[in-house]
C-alpha cells in the first residue's frame, strides 16, 4: 500500500492521531493506562525519527488533509524547525512518561491518600495525551484556523492538568491560567477575522505568498501576536506563569514549562519571520527584545528571591524565555547564522533542562515533602542521581559550556556583537550570571550533608523517578556538543534545493 | 455594506465592554461571562464577514465553520471555567489558610 | 472587602484610564474595519467548486465535515477534554429535591424529551443539505439531558459509569476510525472514497451528535459520576 512507503506524506498525521487514540482509549479504560500512554510515546518518538528521515532524504513535505489542495484544505507541513520541535516534544515526553508513572506510583505506594493518588493518575494520561496531540498538531499545521483549535485543544488541558494536584492554590493558577489562554486565543482569533477579510485565504503558504503590507494585515498580526505572547508569557504578560507552574503536580509542571509554552512560541516565531517578514520593521524587533531583556533580568532576580524550588524554576521559565526573544532584533543580521538556529537551540536545551530539573525538583518534593531552599541539605545523600541531574541541568540553564545553553547564548552573543548591538550582549551575559547565582544557591544546599545525618532506605519506584531526569539532563548537556546535527536538520529542513529533487522523483 | 458595518461595529463594542470587565473585576463568575461577551464580539464580527456583497443571498460558508468551531471552544471552556471557580469557592472555605503558604497575595489571587 | 461596593461606585483612576485606553482601541479597530472592506475570498469560489464532490449539499456542513474535517475532529476532542478536565475537579453535586418538583415540569419533561430527540435526529439528518448537523442536533439532546437530570427523571441517572464513557468516547472515536478507514482506503486523511462521502458524514455526525448531547448534559450535571451509580446516592 502507498500509505506505508517511506515516501509517503501520510506520515505525518500519526504524531497528531496516535496519542488522539492513545487518550480516548487511556479515558475509556481504567487499567493498563500507563502501557497505552508509554506505547503511544514511544510510537510517536519512532514516527517523527522516520519523519526526521524523509527531511533528510526528500526535503519538506506536505500533506493535504481529505487530498484537497490548500485554498480549500488544511495542509501539514513538515520542515526543519517543525521536526525540531517535533524532536523536542517526542523525546521529552516519552521521558516525563516514564517519570510520571514513577511519580504516581510512588504517591501511590503511600496508603494515607491512596485514593485521590489514584485519581488523579486516572486524569492526567488522557489529559497529557489529548495535550501532546495538540502540541503535534500545532508544530506541523500549516494553516491559520487549525493552529487555533489545536491552540485550544492545549490551553484546555494544559490548564486541567494544572489543576490536577487539587490544592486551592493550584486550583486558583489553573483558574487564571484558563481565562488568561482564552483570552489569548480569543485575540488570536480576532487577528484571524482580519486576516480571512483582507485575504480571504487561511492557508499559511498562501498567505506568505499573498500578504501584501496593508492596514488589515498588519493589525490582524498584531492581535495574534498579543494574543500569542500572552499564552507566551513574555514579560509584562507572565504574571500566570509561575503559579500554574509552581503549584501543579511535578510531571505537569515539567510539561508546561518545557513543551507548553514553546508552542505558541513557536508559532509567534513562525509568523514573524515566516510568513509576514515584510511586516515587521526593525522598532518593533527592538521592542521584543527590550521586553526578552526585561524578562531575563526581571525573571533571574525574582527567582534570586524565592524560597521554594519549584517556585524559583518556575521563574527561571520565565527568564529563560526572555532569551528567545532577546533573538528578535538580531534576525536582520546578514552574513551570521540564521536566527532560526540560534532561537531553536535555545529552546530545545531549555526544553531538556527545565523539564530535568522540575523532575528532580518533584522529586526532592516526594522524598523530603516539602521543597524549601533553606531546609535541603542532606538531599544528596539519599537521591544522588537527582541532585546529579539537578546540577547538570543547572549548567545548562547558566549557559556553561558544554551544555546546549552556552551554544544557545554563544550564538546570541556572536550575534549581537556581530551586529554591533553590545547591549544584548551584556543583557545575556548578566543573565547568565545571576542564573548561576540562583542555581548555585539550591546546589549548595543540596551537597551538604549536616552532620548526624542517618541514611534513609530507598523506595522501590525510586529507579523510574530519578533516571528520565537525568537523561534528560545529560540529553541538554551534550546537545552543545552534537550542535552540527541539529543545525544540520535546520538546513535541510529550509533550502528548496531539496524540494527541486524530489519533483524529480516518479 | 452597511449591515455588515452595523453588525461588526456591535461585535466591536462587545468585545470592548467584555474586556474592560475582565481587568476591573475580580469576582470569577463576571471575569467568566466578560470573557463570554468577547468571544459573542469576535463571532458576530467574523459572521458578519460571512456576507458577500456581490453575490444575492450567497453566503461564504468557511466563517460559519469557524464560527462553529469557536462557539464549541467557548462552551467547552466556560463549562470548565465554572466548574473550576466553583471548586475554589469550596476549597478555600473549608481551607483558607493554604493560600498563603504558596507566596501569593490573597487580594489580587484572581486579578 | 471592596468586591461588591465598588462595582456601583464612580471608576478610579486606573478604570478611568483602562476606559479611555479601550475606547480608543474600539475606535480604531472600528476605523479598521470601516477603511478595509472586505474582498470576495478566494476561499468561497473554490467551496463552490467543489461542493459537488464533497457528498453533501448543505456548504457549512461541507466545509466542516469535508473540506475542514481535521479541524472538526480536533475541536470534537476539545469538547471531550472538557469532561475529562471536569471529572478530574470534581464529584458531581446534585440535591435532590424529591417532591418539590412540580408534577407539571415532570409531565412536561416526559413529552418534551422523546420530541427533543426527534427533533436532534432530524436536525443531523437534514445537516447533510440544509442549515444543521452534529453540533446542533447535539445540543438539542443536551438540553434534553438538561432537561431530564433537573426533573430527577431516572434516564441519565441509572447508566452505568461504563456506558457514559463509551458514549462520550463514541462519537470522536468513530471519526478518528473514519478518518483513519479513509487514509487505508484512499490515502488521505478523511478523504472520503467517490460516493461514500454522503453516508460516512452521517454516520460520523450521528455518533458526533450523541457524544456532543451526552458531553453537554454531563457537564451541566458538573463532576465525575459516583464509583458505579450515578448520582443516586447523593444526599
């Protein structure tokens, strides 16, 4: 059959259909949820590799939805940046899987609040499937309408799975999380009615091709970015973030900061340099990355200030998103490497790093029941692979060589100098400084041991909570060193060149 | 013409009063029907482009879908909206203490 | 707490100032909309075009069911995530209030819903060539589900929790099984084969329209059912 050539486009639906499937049966069904999830996460990391393959091989695809051809249909598309993301969110989710089924087994274990445990393990697998469909969906649509449902579709269950752990304070997150994603969305939708009246078309490509640079245009993407950057979190606009992020269960809180948020991101990015470039004057770039360099101060400090764990990583999501857009203004530079590459590694090392050190942060939380800064010592002692990936993971939030971080801020930083823009660069040198500060302040709790401290025995589950962390912290730390395979993808995934050799093939 | 204009300067004026209640407002139930007043805006305006002036009594059937689409979003939403408030009204009777343990300020919880 | 006074009250100056700044928006968003009149989209001729191969009549319900049928199957997976989200909140809270419902709202519920029925299957019927489908036949069932759980009427209350899920499920699996049958068969995703549009449509709407009805009435209802009876043991 041509469906299963490996040529064929029709690849591409699975990343969005298999965990689809994955979530209805893991509602249907109340036992062996955790073996539907695992067999759709490890499905979807085998499909987008073999998707992966055929950028390499055939360049960009596409794939049109009911066969019908793109004024008409919806089209997914395939390039460089997409597969990256498809990467990212395959290879962290498969980890926060494994790490979510430790987590719940382990509240499970304990037989005071068995019950509820259980409940909420029951909740989060469809959720997290339904949420990792729609992160597919996203990072391959190609059309303008589709990346709203499928932005819905992730701001629902992001914001139910936020309320998951039952607390009022996480309830009171998830509740502002909500209203804050619909009010995106809605905004987003607005842009879109402006765009559908002056163009009358909702396909991406075709809008690339069509936009002119008129007043309908331009205001429907400033509403989309507005609504965008508040589902972003950028600066001003982040006030939601570190409650919904501190306070949700600890395999949520590793999902929403290393996926979530990066999808809408994504798309910002997409319609900025993608689509309407020709919109987009050099001010405004200006204006996003004052509002990035805000954010990386204003984040880094306020992490600086927290006494708890998780509230601090939660804040550092917010500085470290500030460095994506401190990319912006740099985009014009000519001759350097191209901004895709430099906001792609940045985000794929934060994705990693992040999402390790909330896992080992949830961890720190189980063992010791609670996570203040001041009350860790000991830790290293008894969970010494956690507090391992926690450091590693650090290293690579600080931008240390030879973490995929410092590649990130190498770029940043030749970039901006490059440019003759000094100031990003001492914007993100400071950064990186005062996340070493922040980082370095729960490190040197964690590696003392204060003296008559009696080992703890170690609980069975322990193997499945510690491990996905630090594999994913050693994934961030060496993506610096593998840095040409990514940049690689990248290429291939943007020259036509690779388009021209497969309209040569039968 | 002018229908079109009327309709979609009425979507407009509701998408604004919705949003002006939403940042004045701190009470749950009125942030979530001032959300609802601007999602019935932003539908009104985009079926109001629904309507071709060239063709007589033609519609353009993609903003129909849309809109469609956007009114199940906004139930399905609201629906958990509601649920969820009413769950913080039951939670933080019984236990409101638990608020300031997580380092948020109890007055602008919901702002 | 200043929640209720000051609603009544005259703005301070930070809603004074929110005001201007959103009146200012309107106007120029206005000004927007009044100096860009809308083009004739591309997308309408092409609809037109093609309508006859799509299976159906009615052009929303082509567009939505054919054309644009990803985008349906991806927002019939949103109403679900409402459930689910809800489920996980919370139980289902329902006081009964036994005698004092009105013998009239019963005897009136006890007609009106059979009819409302009715009305949903003529509605997905006549989606297929006139103004209707899933969306709307399923929120006609959902209100008579409305209807049903305040009457106290013991047809929602007595389905086992079992059931109740596979009928939310129903609905979005039997799409995504379409969906995939038409990727084996033709190999596009919801890429109807010639002449199967017109019956698979139907079949997926009428699966869509109970799992729509059913998802509107269970979140009314507001929370997961109890363990294996549903509501009945509520105080």
């Amino acid at each position: 059959m041509t469906v299963f050539q490996f040529s064929s486009p029709a690849w591409m639906v699975c990343p969005v259909i298999l965990p689809l499937i994955a979530g209805l049966l893991c509602f249907l069904f109340s036992h062996r949820t955790f073996a539907i999830a695992l067999a759709a996460a490890l499905t979807n990391l085998l499909v987008v590799c073999l998707l992966t393959g055929q950028l390499l091989v055939f360049g960009p695809m596409r794939c049109h939805m009911g066969g019908w051809q793109p004024p008409l249909g919806i089209t997914l598309r395939t390039d460089g940046p997409a597969l990256l993301m498809l990467l990212m969110t395959a290879v962290t989710g498969l980890a926060i899987t494994l790490y979510a089924r430790g987590y719940f087994s382990y509240r499970i274990s304990d037989p005071r609040r068995a019950g509820r445990h259980q409940r909420q393990q029951r909740y989060f697998w469809p959720l997290w499937m339904l949420l990792l469909a729609g992160l597919n969906g996203l990072f391959l649509s190609n059309d303008v309408f589709n990346v709203y449902v499928t932005l819905e579709l992730i701001g629902i269950s992001a914001a139910s799975l936020a309320a998951l752990s039952g607390k009022p304070a996480s309830l009171l997150a998830s509740f502002r999380y909500l209203l804050v994603s619909l009010l995106g969305s809605l905004t987003y939708l607005f842009g879109i009615v402006f765009l559908y009246r002056s163009n009358g078309v909702l396909d991406l490509g075709l809008l690339q091709n069509l936009a002119a640079n008129g007043l309908g245009i331009r205001t429907a993407l400033v509403l989309m970015s507005v609504g965008l950057l508040l589902k972003t979190a950028l600066f001003p606009l982040h006030f939601w973030l570190p409650p919904a992020h501190a306070n949700a269960l600890a395999p949520v809180s590793a999902i929403l900061s290393a996926l979530v948020v990066k999808g809408s991101f994504y798309m910002l990015f997409r319609f900025w340099f993608e689509i309407f470039p020709s919109t987009i004057t050099q001010p405004t770039l200006n204006f996003m990355g004052t509002l990035g360099a805000v954010a990386v101060l204003w984040g880094a400090v306020q992490a600086i200030r927290q006494h708890r764990l998780k509230l601090m990583v939660a804040y550092s999501t917010v500085s470290q998103l500030g460095y994506l857009f401190i990319a912006f203004p740099l985009a014009r530079v000519d001759g350097g490497i191209p901004v895709w590459s430099i906001v792609i590694f940045i985000a794929l090392a934060h994705a990693c790093a992040k999402s390790a050190m909330f896992m080992a942060a949830g961890t720190v939380f189980l063992h010791l029941g609670h996570d203040r800064i001041k009350d860790l010592s000991g830790v290293r002692a008894s969970l010494p692979i956690t507090v391992f990936a926690y450091g590693i993971a650090g290293v690579s939030l600080m931008g240390l060589p030879p973490s995929g971080g410092f590649v990130g801020k190498w770029l940043l930083l030749t970039a901006s100098l490059g440019s003759s823009q000094w100031w990003w660069a001492l914007v993100v040198i400071t950064g990186s400084l005062l996340a070493s500060i922040y980082v370095f302040r729960v490190m040197s709790r964690l590696f003392v041991i204060p003296e008559g401290f009696s080992l703890k025995k170690s609980e069975p589950h322990f193997r499945l909570l510690e491990w996905p962390a630090l594999a994913l912290a050693l994934i961030s730390l060496f993506l610096g060193l593998a840095a040409s395979w990514p940049l690689h993808i990248l290429v291939h995934g943007t020259t036509t060149l690779a388009q021209v050799f497969v309209g040569g093939l039968p | 013409m002018i229908t079109t204009l009327i309709y979609s300067l009425t979507g407009l004026i509701l998408f604004g009063m919705g949003f002006f209640t939403l940042i004045i407002h701190s009470h749950p139930l009125r942030k979530i029907l001032a959300v609802n007043v601007m999602s019935t805006g932003v539908f009104l305006i985009l079926v109001a482009t629904a309507y071709i002036p060239l063709g007589e009594g033609e519609i353009d059937p993609v903003p129909h879908a849309m809109v469609l689409t956007g009114i199940v979003v906004s139930v399905s939403v609201t629906a958990l909206a509601l649920i969820l408030a009413c769950r913080i009204q039951e939670t933080s009777n019984s236990s409101l203490p638990g608020r300031k343990q997580q380092g948020e300020v109890p007055e602008e919880s919901i702002r | 707490m200043s929640r209720t006074g000051k609603s009544h009250k005259r703005l301070d100056g930070f809603q004074r100032l929110l005001l201007l700044l959103v009146i200012c928006m309107v106007m120029l968003l206005g000004y927007i909309i009044w100096s860009t009149p809308g083009s004739k989209p591309v997308l309408t001729d092409a609809v037109a075009q093609m309508q006859e191969y799509s299976g159906v009549e009615s052009p929303v319900t082509a567009v939505l069911l054919n054309f644009r049928g990803y985008d349906t199957l991806l927002e019939v997976m949103v109403l679900l995530l409402a459930v689910i989200g809800t489920w996980s909140l919370t139980e289902a809270f329902f006081p009964v209030q036994g005698s004092e419902i009105s013998p009239v709202q019963m005897g009136a519920v006890r007609l009106l819903a059979p009819v409302m029925c009715l009305v949903a299957a003529y509605l997905v019927w006549q989606g297929s060539h006139l103004a209707g489908g899933a969306f709307q036949g399923g929120a006609i069932l959902g209100a008579a589900g409305v209807l049903v759980l305040v009457t106290e009427l013991p047809g929602l209350r007595t389905i086992p929790v079992l059931s109740l899920r596979i009928g939310l499920v129903l609905g979005p699996l039997l799409f995504t099984g379409t969906a995939l049958f038409c990727l084996f068969i033709t190999g596009d995703l919801l890429g109807y084969p010639k002449g199967a549009g017109g019956w698979m449509i139907l079949l997926v709407e009428t699966g869509c329209a109970v799992s729509i009805g059913l998802t509107l009435a269970l979140l009314f209802a507001g929370g997961r059912p109890d363990k294996e009876s549903i509501w009945k043991n509520n105080p």
